[in-house]
C-alpha cells in the first residue's frame, strides 16, 4: 500500500488516483485462434481527470475499458479501484463497487426499452438499495442536470439519440461515482448531439469527476486533457492535449454557422 | 434490496413487456383449460352412465349371446354364432319361478316419419315388464300391455327428443308414426332421461319385442334380462340362468350381473376417460412449447437486459429473484385464469354433455404448465445471471 501511494505521488502529483491497472492482459479465444486484446497495460487514473483511451478498432481499447470499468476481468495483471484491488472479488461484490464508484455511457445507449427515462435511471439507486422516494428525487435532479428535465416520463423510443444518451449519462452520474467511463459515447450521434453530449461530459468533469473517454475519433479525443494512444493491445504514446476542444465553444461556432447560412 | 422490492422490478418487466407476458400467460391458459375440460367431460360421461345403470337396481342380470370373456371388452358382436329367441326367454322365466321378471330386448336401429319429418333413432322393445328395466318416467299415456305384446300390436312409446322432434307442437298421443315404412299408433311418450348402458335414451322408441321381431323380419332377441326379486339373489339367480341356458348354447353366451356389467362399462368408459386426457395432454404439451418458444425467444432482449442491470449494480440475486417472480406471477395467473375458464367452459357445456371436474386433473394441469412455465422463465436468466456483464451485453 505505502508503494503504491509513492507512485501515485509520482504519476499524479497531488491528485488521488481513482482507478489503476497494473500489467492488464487480456487473451480469448475465437473460433480456435488465440486474440490478444491485451498485453501488459498500465495505467492510471487520476482524480478529476479527463482522459481520453485512444486506438484503431481491434487495438484493445474497449476490452480495456470494460476491464477497468469490472465489466469484464483480466486474464493477468490487476485492477485497483480507489486503493482497493478488485483481482480476487467475488461477482456480487465487483456489482457493489461497479453501482457504487462507477458509471458507463455506452456507444449504443443501452437502456431498457419500454421503460420511461426516470425509471432507467433509477435503475443503478434500486440495487444501492435507496428508498422510493429518495430515488425518485435523484433521478430527476439527474436528468436536470443533462437537461432532460422535461422528458420525465419518454420511453427511450420517444427520444432521439442524443437525448437518449443523456438519459444514459444522467444513469451514469446518478449514484454520484468516482469515474464515468465513457466507450465512443458519440458514435452513434449526429455531430450536433454529439457535441451535447461532449459539453455534458466536460461540464461533469470541471465538477470534479473523473471522465474516461474511448473513442477512436481524434476529434473527441481531444476534448479530454490526457490521451493514451493503444496499439495492439499495448499503449503506445501518452500526450497531454495543447489546444483541447471545448465543446461550448464548438457548438456556439456551429449555431453561428447555421445563422449564417 | 428487499423483496418487495423485487417485486416491483418484476411488475415493472412485465407492464414494459405486456405482449410477452400475455402470449407466456396463453399457452399457460390453454393447457390448463383443455385439461381440466377434457377430463371434466371423460368423468361426467363414465359418471352418468355408470350411474344409469346403477339406477336401475342392483338385481338385475344381463344375458348376452356370444362369450363376451373370450372376444374381449368390445362386447357382444365378435363371436356370435347363435342368436337368443323369445323362447330362450320364456325357458328361462318358466324355469325361474313366478318371482323373477324376464325381459327379452331388441335393440336396433330405425327410420320414423311424420308427415314430411324424418329421424333416425333406436328402436328398444321389451315385453309387458319393461318398465321394471327400463326405468321409464311417463310425461303423458301408458307402457303397452301384455295383450299388445301377444298380439305384436303397432303401438310406440316416443323418447323425449324423438317427441319434440316430430311432434314439436302438438299432443303425440293417438297419432300416427311411420316405422321403417309402417304405420303405429303413439300410446306415450317418456321424460329425459339422459344417455345410459344403451346409448341415448331420450333418442328411442319403444315398442313391444314382437312387435319389433315382425318389423325388423326376425325371430332373434338382443338380449335377455332378469330382475331377481331379491337383489341378495342375483348370483344364483346369475348361477341358474346359465345352468338353463348351458345346454343350449354351451359356451357361447354370457351371463352378467349389473355390478359385473357395471364393471366391463366402467372399464371401456375409463378408456375413453384416459383418450380425451391423453388430447389433454397434447394440449398440455402445445402450451408448453409455445411457452418455452416464447422465453427463448426473448432470452436474447432479456439477456442484454440483464447485462444493463448487472453492469450498474445488480447483483445475481437481484437477477435471478426479479426473474423468478416474474416467471411464478405469469404462471400462476395464467394457471388461475386457466382453471377458471376450465371450470366456466365445463359448466357451460354440461347442458350438451355431461362434466364432472376432478381435481387431480386441475392439481396436474397447473403445475405441468407453471412448472414449464417457471422453469422456461428462470433457468436462461440463471444462465445469463451468470454470465460477465459484458457478454451479457454483448449478447446477440
């Protein structure tokens, strides 16, 4: 433990280090052919950063972030979550930590269909075991603050993608976690909703949330400050971004644009 | 979390899924509807005729030509050489004494005609003591006499059904009927009776046996029946109507008691019983694929559903419990609705035929479509619950 705080001292400077991985590998099979997603991985995450994993499809970005995000476990290496090692936890107990100090925004939404968009973000504060009332309170205050105060009761069939990502967000934000993983949260959205959903997450993070982005688009890559380049299953390049986007400012750009025209 | 808690996430999938739930909640109803009517109607058929025999007295013995032992329990018909005639009957009233009644019978089919209305029915003749055997209840007019029987008169006594068939506005008594191409007199007619040992008897007539015998241009009888005085008696009286008749026919006749005849019927009635619910059972058997087809068609959805709640927080338990309840709500339901249009459909249909419900065939149906039900429900979820969360949503 004390070596471990000497070199989050080292990486982080003063920042506590939410999440780390330590020599993560990840191999599977398919169809009898032996994939190394994976290969010795280290990484860290420091507290009230924005960082971006980035990499050509197949080089390992998305098994790392479900890997770091307890979606999946490592074939070798260890995760450790808030100083905690999560290597040898039972599922039930990575279900505890995940519903506790994380939360996922994925590339295709992933919400229950025919449930109203309060209900879907309820869903994480059902299994932290939180009161009727309470729930319903957080979850509105959560679609508040994607602005979705409005669509309460929308299926997510009445919602248009980028307002359906934002429901995914204010799910993501709801139980008030250490770390939002974010896995190409713009992939499947429009350039303008896509940059809504960017502002979102910057906003999020200038509160002081950890921000993990994974996208293979430099685009978005760069509106974090930290990007890791991933190449066939290893980091390849780290690079603090100079000029980083500001989706603000972007989407202001845009709708001058538009004016314009 | 609690379980009530449980249950609400459990309602909550089944209102966000009303179509699922309700095909799941089909099969359930159908299987346990068809069951409990199949097996409703099988019991109230052996039930009412078993009972119309019983109604008869307990004394009564039944002689049938051919040796119903030998050819098996499909009866009279297989191996009859040597046909009973009145005489066979008159030898054994003689030789029995004044106590006991002989009644010789002819069953068979026949055409009558009023006017331009014409119906097949059956024709049941007897002598002057029919109504000893023939438990007849007469709304209106008189059994024949002894007289019409020696004469062969051609006078007939109409069932209920052939009554309102041929007569439906008017007073039969004293018309005319058209018998097989001949002209009888209507001297009665009976109340419902039901269906009973000789099939529909609301859809006969009856008429004196020599009557009959002229009618039909035959000298044979069906068969003969004796009512001992005594109904202690019936087994030596069964004893002397074969030592009479042994001489004659050697083996090729029989000789029952009602509780024997009672016996074969409710053996033959019992295969009917065991037919419709074998038809239950395929019925069964449909519901609970189309139950399983459903569950496993929507494992795919429910499998990413269940990675979604695990990846923020589910725990196995809270899986596999919203499941269970689901599962067990949709079956039961399904049972109870499934029992309860059993139940509705039988009495409803009791005015056609007759239905008895039985338990154990509501207890079978239930828990044969629950448990394929709740089985079908929970075990791919137990499976899925198991899984990393991200195969769970990876899951195609």
């Amino acid at each position: 433990m004390v070596e471990n705080n000497d070199s989050v001292a080292a990486m982080c400077l003063d920042a506590r280090v939410v999440l780390e991985a330590r020599d993560v590998s990840k191999c599977y099979t398919l169809d009898e052919i032996e994939v190394h997603a994976l290969r010795g991985v280290d990484l860290q995450i420091c507290e009230g950063q924005m960082l971006s994993i980035m990499g050509p499809s197949g080089s390992g970005k998305s098994t790392l972030m479900h890997i770091i995000g307890l979606l999946d476990h490592p074939s070798n290496g260890s995760v450790t979550v808030e100083g905690e090692d999560v290597s040898d936890m039972e599922p039930n107990e990575l279900a505890a930590v995940r519903n506790q100090r994380i939360g996922f925004v994925f590339q295709a939404f992933n919400l229950l269909a025919r449930t109203s968009a309060q209900a879907n973000v309820e869903l994480p504060l059902i299994y932290s075991g939180l009161g009727g009332a309470e729930r319903a309170r957080k979850a509105r205050e959560a679609l508040e603050r994607v602005g979705l105060g409005d669509r309460l009761g929308h299926l997510p069939s009445q919602l248009s993608g980028g307002q359906q990502q934002r429901v995914a967000i204010a799910r993501a934000l709801v139980t008030e976690p250490s770390i939002v993983l974010a896995d190409e949260p713009t992939g499947n959205l429009d350039s303008r909703s896509g940059m809504e959903v960017m502002q979102i997450l910057q906003d999020l993070n200038d509160q002081g949330i950890t921000v993990v982005l994974v996208t293979h688009d430099p685009l978005v890559a760069k509106h974090a400050r930290r990007v890791v380049h991933l190449a066939d299953g290893r980091i390849v390049e780290e690079e603090i971004v100079k000029e980083r986007y500001i989706a603000r400012d972007r989407l202001a750009a845009l709708s001058t644009e538009e004016a314009h025209r | 979390m609690n379980i009530f808690e449980s249950f609400r996430i459990a309602l909550r999938a089944l209102n966000a899924n009303k179509v699922r739930s309700i095909l799941t909640m089909l099969g359930v109803i159908i299987g346990v509807a068809a069951v409990i009517l199949l097996v409703a109607i099988g019991t109230g058929v052996q039930k009412e005729v078993t009972g119309s025999i019983e109604g008869l007295g307990s004394n009564l013995v039944f002689a049938f030509p051919g040796n119903i032992e030998e050819s098996g329990a499909g009866g009279p018909g297989g191996t009859i050489t040597k046909q009973f005639t009145i005489e066979d009957a008159d030898l054994i009233d003689r030789r029995l004494g004044p106590d006991e009644i002989v009644v010789p019978v002819i069953q068979a089919a026949a055409t009558l005609k009023v006017g331009n209305r014409e119906m097949r029915t059956t024709v049941a003749a007897g002598n002057e003591y029919s109504g000893e055997v023939f438990a007849a209840d007469y709304v209106d007019g008189r059994g024949y006499r002894r007289s019409e029987v020696q004469a062969a008169s051609r006078v007939v006594i109409l069932g209920s059904r052939v009554r309102d068939q041929l007569f439906p506005l008017r007073d039969p008594i004293g018309e005319t009927v058209d018998v097989n191409g001949q002209r009888f007199t209507v001297i009665g007619h009976v109340a419902s009776q039901g269906g009973s040992l000789t099939g529909d008897q609301d859809n006969q007539v009856f008429m004196p046996v020599t009557t009959a015998q002229r009618l039909l241009g035959t000298t044979d009888i069906s068969i003969i029946i004796i009512k001992a005085a005594d109904p202690e008696n019936v087994n030596s009286v069964q004893a002397q109507v074969e030592r009479i008749l042994k001489p004659r026919f050697g083996e090729e006749f029989s000789v029952f008691t009602q509780a024997q005849t009672l016996g074969i019927l409710s053996d033959l009635l019992g295969t009917l019983t065991v037919m419709l619910a074998g038809i239950a059972g395929i019925s069964l058997l449909v519901g609970g694929i189309g139950i399983m087809n459903i569950m496993l068609v929507s494992v795919s959805e429910r499998t990413r559903e269940i990675g979604i709640r695990k990846a923020v927080g589910a725990k196995t338990y809270d899986i596999l419990s919203q499941f269970v309840i689901e599962a067990v709500m949709l079956s039961v339901a399904g049972g109870v609705i499934g029992i309860v249009l059993g139940w509705v459909g039988s009495a409803a249909l009791s005015t056609v035929v007759p239905t008895e419900i039985t338990p154990w065939a509501v207890a079978l149906a239930f828990l044969f479509s629950a448990g394929v039900g709740i089985f079908f429900g929970v075990y791919p979820a137990y499976r899925a619950s198991r899984l990393d969360p991200i195969e769970a949503l990876r899951y195609e």
